[in-house]
C-alpha cells in the first residue's frame, strides 16, 4: 500500500512536470524576449547619457561665460577676485 502510493505520487509529479515543461522553441523565444528588453534598456539608458553629456557641455559654456561677465566686471571695478 505504501508503494502504491509513492509510486502514485511520482505517477502525479512526472505527469505535472509533463505538463508544465517547456519545450525548447519557447525557451528561445523566452530568450529572445529578455535579449530584446535588456537591448532596449540599453539603448535608452545610452540615449539618456548622450542627453546629459549635451546638457553638461552647455552648462559648462554658460558657466565660463559668466565667469567671463564676472573678470570683466571685476577689472573694469578694480575688484581683485580670489578662486
């Protein structure tokens, strides 16, 4: 009786496992899917640092320029700047 129900039990799991299994055209697929989003997050994320590589270059141009402003204010006032 003992053995009839463990062989019961494995008789379920293998049949549940069957059932549940993924057969390997889906396992590409699958693969296929994450490769395609982790491509996709990589491109946006490369997109995002371009961006802000453009927006840093600009913020660094105002900067010297004020900073341009501010020396030439300063020498026209006689004004010695300390940095």
């Amino acid at each position: 009786m003992d053995q009839e129900r463990t062989l019961n039990d494995i008789l379920e799991i293998v049949g549940y496992l069957k059932d549940n299994m993924v057969t390997r055209d889906e396992h590409r697929q699958s693969l296929f899917e994450l490769r395609s989003d982790i491509m996709s997050h990589v491109d946006s994320f490369i997109g995002l640092h371009q961006k802000l590589d453009i927006e840093l270059a600009a913020l660094r141009a105002k900067s010297d320029r004020l900073e341009g402003f501010v020396k030439q204010l300063a020498a026209h006032a006689n004004i010695k700047l300390e940095f």
